[in-house]
C-alpha cells in the first residue's frame, strides 16, 4: 500500500505536470491530463465538460486568463491503494 508521504510525492509531481501544461498554451496539451486513460479527475469548475473536446473548451478559455499555480496550502488525503484526493489552495 502507498504511504502517504509516496502520495504526496505523487501529488507534488501530477500538480507540477499540470502547471508545466498550463505554461504551454495549448489547450489539448492540457486536455490530455483530463483524457480517460489518465489519472486527473475534472476540476471542480461547473463550466468543465467531459471528454476530450468538453476539456479542451474548457482550457482554451481558462489559458487565457495566463494560469500559473503555486501551491500555498495542501491537504492530501489517501483513498486506498493507488489514489488520493489532493486539496490545494493555488
């Protein structure tokens, strides 16, 4: 089982990830994070859509406000095995 110290690590990484993608511009780029085949669930946005295209919507809207994310506070909660649920205030 993962430690919580191995999901923070984990968390640390996915969060940089996405915060590299945001630095690209390019909204299928940070899609791609949000695809099914992936580990990233949908922010907590009400004008997030599923799927590829719904998440590329979404970004092409959201990149243009410049996003960069600094973690300033963080809770990560382990939710078995091989996930958690990260809470970061950005």
């Amino acid at each position: 089982m993962e430690t919580k110290q191995n999901f923070l690590e984990i968390a640390h990484e996915n969060f940089e990830r996405w915060n590299e993608a945001l630095q690209t511009k390019d909204a299928k780029k940070v899609a791609e994070l949000y695809a099914e085949d992936n580990t990233f669930l949908p922010t907590m946005s009400g004008d997030f859509k599923f799927g590829q295209k719904g998440a590329e919507d979404y970004f092409e809207h959201f990149l243009l406000k410049n996003p960069f994310g600094k973690i300033v506070t963080e809770k990560i909660q382990p939710l078995g095995e091989d996930s958690y649920f990260a809470l970061w205030l950005i």
